[in-house]
C-alpha cells in the first residue's frame, strides 16, 4: 500500500533543496525518512523521477511522493522485564538483553523490545513515526548484541533524535572480541557498505548500493588468540562493526555470519558455543536531550555471559 502525497513548490520554498522542502512539508518525518523515499525511488518532480535531493526547487513544480504504507499487524504486548537505564516525559534508554530481537519482522512475532514496551505503563506515550510496528523505536542493535538503546516517547522526540543520528552526532561506542591479535593500539575502518551479492541476508563491504561506512577501533587487551577492542560509529550501517573487523580479517568471536570456522578448545570452546552469537555490547550511548539540549551520556556493563570469557581468558594460557 503506498500513500501519495501532491504538492506545488511555492515562492517562499523556491531555491531551497528539495529534500529540505519535502522533510518540512512531512513535518513528522526525519531526515532519514526522507532520504529513504529518494532511495526507494518514490520521489518525482515535475513527473520524473530523481534519486537524490540536493537539487534546488523552484515556484511552480510538482512534486509527488509515494510513500509505503505499513501492513497492519497485531502486536500484542508482553510482560518482558526491561532494564530501564533512563527515562523521562521525553525518551526512555534501554540496556537491551543477549537474545532479544527489537521489533516484529516475519519469525519473530512476539518476545520482541516492542512486545515489552507495549505492556510497559505509558506505551499510549511511544512515537508513532515508524508506524505502529516499531512503537518509540529509533535505531536498533542486532539480536545477539547487547546494550544500550533510545526509545522515544514522542514524534518531537524521536524527529530529534533521528536527525541527530543522520549528522553522525551521537555517541556509540561497543566492546568487541575479536579473533587473532590486531597489532595496532588503534584504527580507522572506512570502507562502504552495502547488500551482500550472494547473500541478501549479509552486508558486505563493497556490496550492492554501497555505503560511506566508518569504524574506529581501539585495542582494549590483547590474549593473543583474541583481542578486545572498544568501536566508535562515525556511521550506523547494518551490521557495521561486524561487517567491517570481518574485513580485516579480525572478525567477532561467535559471529555465526561474518565468523570464521576458527575451533577453539577447551572452556573456551563450550563458552563460546553457550554465547550463541558475537560478542558484542553497545556499552556507551550519548545524545543531546530532545527538549532541553543538554548532553546526555549513559553506559552500561558488559553482561555476565560476555564478562565469563574474558574472566576466563585472563587465567588461561590456552
């Protein structure tokens, strides 16, 4: 089902950019969420189609969207425990667990962040611009990572918060494992990503549509066989982090899809096998306050399971 949206290009809009024009005529829209209509191909001015919007506009054109509109599906909510780190009138952050999906999509209907959200007092109080699937979602983290998350409580609070991540203003920092001993104390990964040409499950770099993609790394401890690092995203692409060490061929401990087939022994190999994912926790998450514009800036421990391995290779030579 798409949405169609018709406008004329008046004279106070003439010399703007365009996709500055249409973010302020869909006022509940972000900056992502326009750009995204460009991507889909949805964007037409004077009936053709255009797939970027730096063009200036000018009095008279017409402009037409078609904008998707979501299926309905009923998502019914769950008495799920959240580890609520922060909250407010205005944005709610999340210490997400190991294992917990963020939102409904086809396989995982229930168990979900939104399924506990929705049961958690004041859900009528969540955003509704990613429809009603995604209630107060502004970015997620994979279901295997751990960590930390925004969640905003209001479509003012969530168009803030989106388009702070789109001008790469806020602060995420991971803890990482990774296999083999990276020589260097720090890096920079920049390298595109896009779509996986073989497996549209995966993102590769230089893959379908590529990306502009930026990781910075620091190395935290070496074990020789593995090395912890801390990761700082310049960028927020799918699977970033674990796209990128995979491509330097440091990939993540437990990594089901960018891992190596690495045999480890011992503890670690029935620790590893216990994780059932990668080794990765959003530990650090820092924004400006959607109301007041304070900085604001919240971390979160490693959990127990990712603590027992390194607790494990700090007193092993294997």
């Amino acid at each position: 089902m798409m949405k169609e949206v018709r406008f004329t290009v008046t004279a106070e809009e003439s010399g703007k950019r365009l996709d500055k024009v249409i973010a302020g005529r869909l006022e509940s829209y972000s900056r992502s969420q326009v750009r995204k209509l460009f991507e889909l191909g949805n964007v037409y001015v004077d009936r053709k189609d255009v797939s970027a919007g730096k063009q200036k506009v000018a009095e008279g054109m017409q402009i037409y969207l078609r904008i998707p509109q979501q299926e309905h599906l009923e998502i019914r909510p769950e008495n799920i425990p959240l580890d609520i780190v922060y909250e407010d009138e205005d944005v709610m952050v999340i210490n997400k667990r190991r294992g917990m999906v963020v939102h409904p999509a086809p396989g995982n209907y229930s168990g979900t962040l939104v399924n506990a959200l929705l049961y958690y007092p004041g859900k009528e109080h969540l955003s509704d611009i990613n429809g009603e699937v995604r209630p107060g979602i502004v970015h997620r983290i994979d279901k295997d990572t751990s960590g930390l998350l925004m969640i905003a409580k209001n479509n003012a609070a969530h168009k803030s918060l989106a388009d702070q991540l789109y001008v790469h203003s806020i602060k995420r920092q991971y803890i990482a494992l990774v296999q083999d001993n990276i020589k260097e104390d720090d890096g920079v990964i920049d390298a595109p990503i896009g779509r996986d040409r073989k497996n549209r499950m995966k993102r590769s770099v230089n893959g379908e549509n590529p990306k502009r993609a930026v990781t910075h790394f620091h190395v935290l401890e070496r074990f020789g066989f593995c090395t912890l690092i801390a990761c700082r995203l310049e960028t927020g692409r799918t699977h970033q982090i674990r796209v990128h060490m995979a491509s330097i061929r440091h990939p993540l401990v437990g990594d089901p899809m960018y891992g190596s087939r690495k045999t480890w022994k011992g503890q670690m190999a029935r620790l590893v096998s216990q994780m059932n994912g990668q080794l990765l926790h959003a530990q650090i998450l820092g924004f400006q306050h959607p109301s007041t514009g304070q900085y604001m800036e919240f971390s979160a421990p490693l959990p127990e399971e990712f603590q027992d391995v390194l607790d494990h290779l700090r007193h092993t030579e294997e």
